[in-house]
C-alpha cells in the first residue's frame, strides 16, 4: 500500500499530527525539532552536568540555585562552542524536569528517565528550541510571537516549560523587541534560556533582562575534529614552500572552497534523509512546500554554522602562528601537531603581519554572516592573510 496522507484525527501536544492507522507525520513547526536532531551525530552520549568538569564554576553556580529554588527567570549562556551551550540548556531543562533525581548528583539529571531521554533527543512537548529558520539566518517576529504563545500555555507533561534560543544574536529588531515584555515577566513555571558565542551582537534590552553565565574557556581549550586538524594539515602543507606565489595563494584557496562545498553536499545529504518529504509523498502542496522552505533554510543554516567553525579552526591555527613569533610557551598551541608548517610561515612574516591575519580572518567572518558573496569574501580574505 502506498503511503500516502490518510485522515487527520488529533494533533500531539508537540505538534505532531496523528493520523488514521496509527502513522504520524510533523506539522510546520515540528520539522524545526526534527531537523536541528540531525546536526548531532546520533552516537552522542547523554549528558548531565557532571559531564561539563571544565565548566565547573557556571555549573556549581546552576546547582546551588536548584537547590535553593532561586533559579533566574531568564538566562543568557555565552561561550565559543554553541554546542556545548545547548548541551548546557538540554541539562539544565532535564534537571528541572527529571522523574528521578535521587539516582544523579545533587542537583543533577538522572539523565535516565522517559523525560531525560525525550528532553535529550529533542522530542519534549514542554523543552522549545528556537533558531533561525530563514537563509537570511535571522529569528523572526512570527517565530518569537509562536514562542510566546507556547510559553504561556501550561506544561502538558513536566513541571517547568524550557524555552532554548539558539543563536540568540540574530534576533531580529523586531523580534527582540517583541520578546522584551516576556524576557522580562515568563509565565510561572518556565524558564527561557537565550545561547550565543556573540553577546556583543545582541540589544542591550535583552542583556539586562537576563543572568549570564559564561562558559567560554574553562582550561579546557577549544576542541577541533578530527576533519578539521586534517583539512589544517593539508592546508599547511601548501604553505610551507619557501616564496608562496599568488598562484600558490589560489591553490590554497580552492583547497579552501573545496573542503566547504564537501561539507556543505554532506550536510544536505543528511538533513535530506531525515526530511519528513523522503517519508511522505502524497501531503498538502502547502505543507510539502513548507517543508520543503524549511529544509532548504536549515541546510543553509547548518551550512553556515559549519563553515564558520572551520574558518575559527583556521584562525586558531594563525593564532599558533602568532604565538610561535611572540616565543609564548608551547602549552598554549592549539595544534602542536601542526608545529611544521606554523614554523614555516612564522619564519617570514613579523608580529605585527601574524596579528594582522587574526583579524582578517575576524573580518572574513563578519562579512560572511551578510549577503556577501561567499568565494569573492572568501578571495578577499585570503589574499589579504600575510603567509
């Protein structure tokens, strides 16, 4: 029998349709949750705090207003890894939520129980994650105004309803401002839990109205995949030549484009497995079509976030660079794997030219997050670097 779009007979508490003969299919707005499922890999362990040992401080922090029951209205979690802040978030939100705390730490997740897992993997009717969704990779009005009438419906399962804004700073101004009178006053019960590695990018309105943790550093340096060291050796390598030719500088540049178009037909693979389009082929026109913007926009989306993280694995590799010429000690290289090719490039440009090429790359970064044209950003940037 083919699947088709049998009758509707309920729709979930998390959105979900239910349809005749037990199938289920998302609506709108849950293919946001389904889709940001497949930026984690799925052999991901679960997570409880005791699993952030270098964010102790902010954790500690955490802990001791559980246990006191004086928990902020409204948090901010800043740090370098987004990851690692909706790994935070998703604790956090299992913790307040969890069916047996006795059996973690003390104020801690069981990280067990049917809420922890659903909280873990995304499928919580009462946990709400907000990111951006258009290519302009904005969060809109429209989604904040959905957010808001979500938050101010009671929770159907846990005890606190959980609020997670993912990249936070792309609030729109309009949307920023429509979420002023709820940052600063949520329902009872809830907790809203804004996330960014750029806190200077967002309203000052919003900053005042939340308690920031910050979760940047914590001793235990920036961690690279194993796919971004390798591309970085390679990248290396073509730099170690003594007299770098600008064709040689285009050479390191298509090595550049060609690692970001790899990476960018992964992800569109992979979001494209897991669309509801590939399960579903006889829906609405309107809602295919819905879908069909949303996985377009969330390929965009992933791409970007990926993109960005290997240009700061670019920028951290200069920072090597940087550090070789200032003689700092070796403890404080990020990749002292790649000390050959940092050597060859320090060799023959001066302290000020290693600094310089931090922000370049800064600056690379900034116009990427515009309508730039990303291989004439990318051009730019990369003949500007000292190398």
């Amino acid at each position: 029998m083919r699947r088709g779009a049998p009758q509707v007979e309920a729709v979930a508490a998390d959105g979900r349709l239910t349809l005749g003969g037990s199938a289920t299919i998302p609506t709108v707005g849950h293919l946001t949750f389904a889709l940001a499922k497949a930026r984690a890999p799925q052999s991901n362990p679960r997570m409880a705090f005791a699993d952030f040992p270098a964010q102790q401080q902010a954790v500690t922090l955490l802990q001791r207003s559980l246990a006191r029951g004086r928990l902020a209205h409204a948090y901010l979690f800043t740090g370098d890894d987004l990851d690692e802040l909706e790994g935070m978030a998703r604790t956090l939100a299992k913790t307040l939520n969890c069916q047996s705390p006795g059996l973690g730490a003390a104020s801690d997740s069981c990280d067990r129980c049917l809420t922890c897992q659903k909280i873990e993997h995304l499928n919580h009717s009462d946990v709400q994650w907000i990111r951006p969704e258009m290519k302009s990779r904005q969060i809109s009005v429209d989604q904040i105004r959905e957010l808001i009438h979500a938050v101010n419906l009671k929770p159907t399962e846990a005890q606190w309803k959980v609020v997670v804004v993912v990249a936070a700073d792309r609030l729109n101004t309009q949307a920023a401002n429509a979420f002023l009178k709820t940052l600063e006053e949520p329902p009872s019960r809830s907790i809203l839990i804004l996330l960014t590695a750029e806190p200077q990018q967002l309203l000052e309105t919003i900053l005042s109205r939340c308690l920031r943790l910050n979760f940047a550093g914590g001793g235990a340096g920036k961690k690279f995949t194993p796919e971004q060291v390798q591309w970085l050796r390679e990248f290396g390598l073509q730099l170690t030549e003594p007299k770098p030719s600008l064709l040689g500088r285009y050479r390191v540049l298509g090595q550049l484009l060609a690692r970001l178009a790899e990476l960018k037909d992964t992800i569109k693979e992979t979001l494209t497995e897991r669309s509801p389009l590939q399960r579903y082929t006889d829906v609405d026109p309107k809602l295919a079509e819905k879908w069909e913007e949303e996985l377009d926009a969330a390929i965009e989306a992933e791409y970007r976030r990926q993109r960005a993280e290997l240009l700061l694995a670019l920028q951290w590799w200069l920072r090597d660079v940087w550090l070789q010429k200032l003689g700092a000690d070796a403890e404080l290289v990020a990749f002292p794997e790649l000390a050959y090719a940092v050597e060859a490039v320090s060799a023959r440009i001066t302290n000020a030219e290693a600094l310089d090429n931090l922000r370049v790359v800064e600056q690379t970064q900034r116009l990427l997050r515009t309508n730039v044209q990303e291989a004439l950003a990318l051009e730019v940037g990369l003949l500007k670097l000292r190398l």
